[in-house]
C-alpha cells in the first residue's frame, strides 16, 4: 500500500469527472446508506451488536452517561434522565441553532456546552476516547428514527453556507464533494464504490480507521483525499457543512454506530 | 495518532514525482516472504506431511479494507473424544510476520469452527492448517485481493 | 481497564454446541509502524486468549499483529452443565483483562 502508487489510481478516474459539470442534488427517493453497497461480512458486523465494534465505545459512552463529573458532582443522568428516553431523536436533530453561540451547534459541542456550563467540567476533545463514546452513546439512542434536521429559520444562512462548501471546489486536485456524491455515487473510484455520503452512522466504526470516528474525521479525510487544507476539528465550516449534509439525508434512519470500510 | 495531513500529502507528492528513487526512501518493515511462511508452517508441522481437504478457510475474494477483514475457519471432524480437531494455525505470506493466529481446541467444542478479524497488509496468500487429533495435519489456502481504497488516511499497517 | 463484550448463551440443552463471541477493545499496536517523526512504535498486542468452563480451560489462542484492532473471536463449546465460562486475555506490557458469563443448562 504505497504512497506514490495510491496517488496516481486516485488521480486517473477523478480527471474524469472532473470534466463533468456539477450536477443536480441527488433525487429523494434514490437515495441510499453506503451500508447498501457493503459486503456480506460487513453488514454482518453492523448488524449485530455483539460483533459491532463500535458497541465497545457506546459501553463506554454508557458509563459516562452515568458518571459524576466537574464541579457541580452530577452525572448527565442526573439531569437528562436514562438516555434511551431523553436522547432518543437528539443526534437525529443536530446540528441545531444555539443562541448564545449564536450558530448552528454539532451533536459534540452540544455535549461540551452540557459539560461546562451544568457540569462544571472540562470539555472533552475532539475525537478523544469520552467524546467518541459519549456521542456514539447518545446518538445510538435515535438508531432508526429519520433524520429530522430542525425547521428553524435561523440555521437557513448556515445550510445554504455549508451547501456553497459541498460544491465549491477546492484542493489541489481542484474537485468539489458533489463532483463525487452528487454526480459520481455507484461508480468505482479505485477500490470504493463512491458513496452518495449520507451521514447517517456517526460516528462511525470504520475499518481503515480500526477505531471509532466522527462525521468531521471522515470530512477531513475527504479533503485530504482533494489534496486541500483542512480545518482545525469544530470549525464552523465544518458544522455548517454537517448541517448541509444532515440537510440532504433528511428523512434517512440513523444507523449509530455503523460500521463502514 | 493524527498525523499532519497537509505534511503527509506533500511528502507523498514528492515521493510520487521521484519515481522510482523516492519510492526507496519509504521507511517499511522487511515483509514476509513465501520463504518465511513456509518456515513458520515447518514450526507447527515439523516433518509432517500437510494434506489438502477437511479444513475451510472463509475469506473474501477482494477486499476493499485490508486493516480489518473477516476471517472464518471450519474443519470438517467429528469432534469426538477419539477424532477431533487440536489446533488451527493461520499464516499469511507478505504481512510484515507470517503468524496470524493458533487457537486449541479440543473435543469439548463440539464444532471446530473458529472466526476472527485480521490485517492483511497486501494481496496475498493465505493459509489455514489444521491439526487432528490423529497426528495429521490439513491445509486450506486463499488468495485474497487487497483493492487500493481511494481516499486513504494513513497506513495502518 | 478494557472493554469487553461477551456473547454466551443464557440457557442450552445438555450436549448443545453454542456458540461464543468475544469482543474486547484493544489497539493491537502491530510493532511495525513508524510515528511522524520516523521513531518505531513500539509492539502492544493482545498475545493470548483463553476461555474455561467451570474452571477447565476449553479454548485458547496464540494472537499475532494480524489480528486486527480491538479483537473479535468466536468459538464453540458442549454446553455440559450449568456454571460459569470464564474469558482472559493478556498481552504486552502486563496487559490482564479478565470477563464471565453464566450459563444455565437443563
């Protein structure tokens, strides 16, 4: 697997599309979870919990919800209550505008805001071990209920924001996402079949990765993949992005934690 | 564990217009070789004769993710107190070591079935063996393809 | 301290096969790799796997770095009498992490 040899089949197929113009969004009833285009063996681990490896994480997640934390010496249940009831839908609805931020607000820092302001306690990093088990946990809680991005006027400048993202293109390899998702999906890039990129299982436990991620690792990954600079983890870039694209799998079920290659 | 994206890029752009030369310059462990696996195996078997049959060994064809692959094992065997399965060794010919895993079992099993996840760091292959509890020993092997995936993060491996 | 999750059957027939699936988290850190600044990354692997029942040990495995990430096993047993199937796991570094389930057989 070297360097140099991955660069050049990753180049070739992407001159192709390149000279196809950008494309319309993907119609609503063709849509579709990468999980369709998996192996057998792949689903397999999805499917059952006791093989998932992501439930590793929403274990952990499961003892954190539960656990005192800061200043203030309560545990998110303490609040919220059990998870199963209170979250049920909450990752389904993120992003989602916070007024004192003033801008939309990811399933992560909707956590920290959670952490600091009520538990008095430090936020936790992103892609760290708590954040990964803490959101796979509370977003495990919305698994088959639809995505439902919140009707609220205010997130409006933010989606069309992250919408410009998804078809500006960028990087050195000068490619937009919907170069790929919107126009592109089905075909092989390399070894892959290109997903359209719905987010419906976030994080994720991805093979490549042997480790549970979030949806902006997967983004940085992308643009790494375009060659272009990627931002610093919860950018507002990224969120907006998020909400775009939560925006475009609106009405799919959520799949956390679901397993990808 | 998060590399610096940007650098990474760079160094593999480089790397990609040097060609040939620069390819050298990629630091990476000494792989296995058919030579090695064989050495490996003649450790489990000694001077014993391996036969092909009674052992299945379950792996993809063509896998898009070599870092974590299904595995599956099944040897065909009674499993009685007089004729059942000992051991299932598994061993791979160009991941950095031959050895992947060598599980025993015994008659208390009932059904000499056994699945894992493993690396398989290039497309290669892979060999099953089995040992009854008669002393001998069976084979299964496979040839998996390992595709390129297109947007890589890093090499796990 | 690291996670595991087990997959017994709570009840089986005398003399069934049931079958076992082990999940426990683990980096299986292969000794192979090289950090951003060329230094080796030293082995941490998960080396062996061990089950019993009742106390006698049924299964156990040698584990290599190609086993991937946070290791999957699955095996079989005779479900024999009712009791306790006992999972432990050990690796580099001192790496101990034991697990149970209980079985009931009628």
């Amino acid at each position: 697997m070297s360097g140099p040899a991955r660069l050049s089949i990753f180049a070739a197929p992407l001159l192709l599309a390149a000279l196809v113009s950008a494309g319309a969004e993907i119609a609503l009833n063709e849509r579709r979870s990468a999980y369709d285009d998996m192996s057998r063996d792949n689903k397999a681990m999805q499917d059952d919990d006791t093989s998932n490896p992501g439930m590793l994480a929403v274990l952990d997640g499961e003892a954190l919800w539960a656990a005192k934390a800061g200043a203030s010496g309560k545990s998110c249940a303490d609040c919220h209550g059990g998870a199963k009831a209170s979250m049920k839908g909450v990752a389904a609805r993120h992003p989602s505008f916070d007024a004192s931020a003033g801008r939309p607000v990811n399933l992560e820092q909707r956590i920290n805001t959670s952490r600091v302001q009520h538990q008095q306690a430090s936020p936790f990093a992103y892609e760290s071990k708590e954040m990964l088990a803490l959101s796979a946990y509370v977003a495990m809680q919305s698994r088959g209920e639809p995505i439902a991005p919140p009707d609220d006027p205010r997130l409006k400048p933010f989606l069309d924001r992250g919408r410009a993202q998804f078809n500006q293109r960028q990087g050195q390899l000068n490619l937009s996402c919907g170069q790929c998702h919107d126009d592109n999906w089905g075909k092989s890039l390399a070894g892959n079949t290109v997903p359209q990129g719905h987010p419906t299982g976030y994080p994720i436990y991805r093979l490549e990765w042997q480790g549970l991620g979030s949806l902006q690792r997967r983004l940085r990954n992308c643009m790494i993949g375009m060659r272009a600079e990627s931002y610093a983890y919860g950018a507002p870039e990224y969120v907006d992005m998020e909400l775009y694209l939560m925006w475009r799998a609106r009405g799919m079920k959520v799949e956390t934690p679901a397993v990808r290659p | 564990m998060h590399k610096q994206p940007i650098m990474q890029a760079t160094r593999r752009a480089f790397l990609a217009a040097a060609g040939g030369a620069g390819a050298a310059l990629i630091v990476r462990p000494a792989k296995a070789t058919p030579a090695a696996m064989t050495a490996a195996i003649k450790q489990v078997v000694g001077e014993a004769q391996i036969n092909s049959g009674k052992v299945k060994l379950d792996l993809p064809p063509l896998v898009e993710n070599g870092n974590t692959v299904a595995m599956g094992v099944s040897v065909e065997s009674p499993m009685t107190a007089k004729d059942y399965v000992k051991a299932i060794h598994v061993f791979t010919e160009k991941n950095p070591q031959p050895n992947v895993i060598s599980a025993q079992l015994g008659p208390r099993a009932g059904k000499a079935e056994i699945t894992t996840r493993v690396r398989l760091a290039d497309s290669q292959q892979v060999v099953a063996i089995c040992e009854l509890s008669d002393g001998s020993f069976w084979s299964d092997k496979v040839d998996v393809i390992i595709t390129l995936g297109a947007c890589l993060e890093d090499n796990l491996i | 301290m690291a996670r595991t999750l087990i997959n017994v059957p709570q009840k089986a027939k005398r003399g069934e096969v049931i079958a076992i699936k082990t999940l426990i988290s683990h980096v299986m850190e292969t000794g192979f790799r090289h950090d951003n600044m060329g230094k080796a990354i030293p082995r941490d692997i998960i080396t062996s796997f061990v089950c019993t029942y009742n106390g006698e040990e049924i299964f156990r495995a040698a584990l290599h770095p190609a086993i991937a990430a946070n290791p999957f096993i699955t095996f079989h047993t005779v479900a024999t009498e009712s009791g306790t199937i006992a999972f432990r796991w050990t690796g580099d570094n001192g790496f101990s992490q034991d697990a149970s389930a209980k079985i009931t057989v009628g």
